[in-house]
C-alpha cells in the first residue's frame, strides 16, 4: 500500500511540474501532418565548388508571401550554419546566417562562403515568421571547396 502511495505522488508530482511538453515546447520531430520541406539542393553530404551555392526548396506547405496569415501557409527561411530558435519565437534575419524569404520565393543564392563543411536548415514559418507547428523543417550539410 506504501509503495502505491509513493507511485502516486511521484505520478501527480511530474505532471503538476510539467513533465510532459506541450506541442510548443517540443522540438522539430519530422511530423508531416501539416505538410512538408525539402532541400531539393544542395543534396546532403554534396561537395561543392566555388563560394556561390544556389539553394532550391520544395514544399507540400503553400508558400505566400510575409504578412499573409492564410491558415496552413507559411513562408521559407533559411539558417546557415546557425541552430534553429526556440519554439514559439519568430525567426530572426541575422544577415548571411539566418534569412526570410519573404517574397514567397523558392531559390536562394549564398555568396562569399567559407570553404568548408556548412549546415543548411529550411523552416516554413507563418506570415509573422512563427515557425509553423508541428515543425515544418528540412536539414543538409554540404561542403564548399
């Protein structure tokens, strides 16, 4: 009987501390039910030459313009060697490593960057750079030689 007590407690303990994370907190799992990125290039692992790389995204997502808040639509950003933002903040611009492609775009051209190996992230965000939830995310490394 002690033992059930114990169990208890350490049960209604962990849920009234929040054990388990909301869909907000969690982060990107793949979930594709709202639709989903792709990197279509660079192609992962790719060893590229020159310091210009053009990337080419897909998505199931509908891709519209920053501003429109069309539910189930989104816009792409890109983070170039930088790690993705805390769930339930707007993706920042930060010139060169983190951009907005606003304009409903689908094509990005880098230039000037290092040689060396790069990781490329695609997140689909809402109107108001929300990152979409679940997650709508896509990820690559290549190389520039």
């Amino acid at each position: 009987m002690k033992n059930a007590i114990v169990f208890t407690c350490a049960c209604l303990f962990t849920l009234a501390c929040g054990g388990a994370e909301t869909e907000s907190d969690a982060p990107p799992t793949g979930d594709t039910s709202i639709g989903s990125v792709s990197i279509v290039t660079p192609i992962s692992g790719a060893t590229l030459s020159g310091t210009t790389v053009e990337v080419q995204l897909a998505s199931t997502v509908t891709i519209l313009p920053a501003g429109d808040m069309t539910a189930g639509s989104g816009h792409h950003h890109l983070y170039l060697d930088a790690d993705l933002t805390e769930a339930g903040v707007p993706v920042p611009s930060i010139p060169g490593s983190i951009v907005h492609m606003g304009d409903a775009s689908s094509t990005f051209v880098f230039e000037g960057l290092s040689p060396g190996v790069h990781r490329l992230i695609a997140v689909v965000a809402d109107g108001v750079h929300m990152p979409l939830q679940p997650w709508v995310v896509d990820t690559v490394t290549f190389t520039v030689n």
